[in-house]
C-alpha cells in the first residue's frame, strides 16, 4: 500500500524537524531559513547521506550542522562550474570529428549503410547501431518544430548529412555510434588536429576568496599592475599574512589569489574566519567571469 504524501512545513516547521527528528544542529535560525530558502532541503538531503548515524539513517551523527551539509552543496556546485566549460569543450570537440571522419570516409549520408560499422550487440542482444539510428528518427520528430529538422524535411526530403544530425544526436548516442566504428574510424578520429591545448591555464578556474580585512594585514604590493574584476572592481596588489591578494580600498576587500588551486593550497582555520564568500573566476583573454557563492566551502579549509 502506497505511503501519504508528507504535509507541506513552513520554513520553521522544517527547522523544528530538523532538529527533534533529525538530530541536526541548528543554531542560528534566521541562516538555517535563508539557506532552506536558497536550496530547498529536499535537494540538500543527498549531501548528507554520508553524515548519518551508522545505526539509524534518519538521525544525523554528532555535530553536523545545516552549514556542514550546505558547504557540501556549494563545492559540487562550484566543481560542477569548473568541469562544464571543459565538458562542453571535449563534448563539442569529438562530436565534431566523429562527424567529420565519417563525412569524408563514407559520404554526407555513409553513416546511415551499417556495412561501415561493427555489428556489435548490447547485453539483450540489440544491435547498438540499430539502437542508435531508431534514437536519432524518434529525436527527429521529437524535434520537427526546429528550424534545422524543418529545412531538411523540406528542402531535402528527410535526409540528413551527419554533420547535421550530429546536432539531434544525445552525447550517449554518439557515443554508441563512436563503439561501434572500425578500428580505422576510430583512429582517424583520434589523429585529428585540434587548435585548442586543453593544458592551457585559462581552461583552469583561478579561484579567489573575498575577506573582510583586518587593519594592519598589508605588507606592501606584489606587483605593480591592478586586476580589473569580472564585476567591474578594480582592485590593488598587495600582501596579506604572506599570500599574494588583491584588495579593494574602497570597500576594505579583499581577493586572495590561489594559483595552485585551493585544494592544493588551502585556507587556514584562521584565515578563514575573514571569508565572506567564495568566488570561482575564470580567465579569457585577460577577462575574468564567474561566479559568486555566499559561503566559503569546508573542503578548502584547514584545520
């Protein structure tokens, strides 16, 4: 017999939960609501799995608090920011060689003839190519309002160069296809040149954390030239407690710059008292974008 659907609970009622049914602790109220507020619990429940008394699931283990879970959030949420542009890069980047390599071995339309692919079969016994191609006509109807599908269907009767069906294509769907291409294919593929060296520093996030600064911290600039932010601040060289940073005298900020990575050089527990936020930046074209998170992640803390 199916379960009732669990009542609705104000933002307070999810806190009193919290804390006589879950054994979480919460000490500051007003923050436990503007962190249910930004990130609803249910979301935030799955960081915490892992934090959960061995002999009973439903209570958290001693000390762990809404903050602890929330930061957990915060690093896969700003890791997740780093990886997606590299993602998307390799994701684009192989697409468009499978296409090519197909295009110019078999023709706009080889990849349909399955006489060019291996006749390898799923773990039910299904052809992965066949899989494949009956994916791609359901994407094409599913997609027959795109602009893209309309002008094939009309201009070319339905037909479709790989290049273009490359675009309807799902990343596992061409992947499927990449497994079952010849030893040749595959190859041809890997051989192609690329304009883009993927060890290249702006395709690695510099990442900074925003201090409120103590008086007396400064020991003079690192360097001469200013770094003009993302959202337009143009901030000073300078030295705090030996680290390379950046500060903003018109607000009494700072950007503490991590070269090596925060995981690789991260923040004292002292230190980290200062954090107002966490911010992960990257650079292109001497030209920072990024993005702003409220709280400093524990994992790039130290004790």
């Amino acid at each position: 017999m199916a379960r009732k659907l669990k009542d609705a609970k104000t933002y307070q009622e999810q806190i009193e939960n919290l804390i006589n049914n879950h054994a979480l602790q919460i000490s500051d109220r007003t923050k436990a609501e503007a962190i249910l507020s930004t990130v609803n619990y249910y979301r935030l429940s799955a960081y915490g799995i892992g934090l959960m008394q061995p002999n009973d699931k439903e209570k958290y283990l001693p000390g762990i608090t809404l903050e602890h879970i929330y930061h957990l959030y915060q690093f896969d949420s700003g890791l997740r920011n780093i990886l997606t542009p590299l993602v998307e890069y390799v994701e684009i980047a192989f697409r468009t060689r499978l296409a090519y390599q197909l295009a110019i071995a078999y023709g706009a339309e080889g990849y349909r003839d399955s006489m060019h692919f291996s006749q390898k079969t799923d773990r039910n016994g299904n052809s992965i190519y066949q899989k494949t191609m009956d994916q791609l006509d359901t994407e094409i109807k599913h997609q027959q309002n795109l602009p893209c599908v309309k002008r094939h269907m009309a201009v070319y009767g339905g037909h479709f160069p790989i290049w273009a069906a490359m675009e309807l294509f799902s990343f596992g769907m061409a992947c499927s296809l990449y497994d079952v291409c010849s030893n040749k294919d595959k190859k041809g593929i890997a051989n192609l040149p690329t304009v883009v060296n993927l060890t290249d520093p702006k395709f690695f996030a510099l990442k900074f954390g925003f201090f409120d600064v103590p008086s007396g911290c400064f020991s003079g600039a690192v360097c001469d030239d200013e770094l003009t932010f993302w959202n337009g601040s143009r901030l000073a060289p300078v030295c705090l407690n030996g680290r390379q940073c950046y500060v903003d005298r018109s607000t009494g900020e700072a950007a503490l710059y991590l070269p090596e990575g925060m995981m690789t050089n991260p923040l004292s527990r002292a230190d980290s008292e200062f954090v107002d936020g966490f911010a992960i930046v990257y650079r292109d074209d001497g030209r920072e974008t990024g993005d702003w998170f409220d709280e400093m992640p524990e994992a790039f803390i130290i004790n």
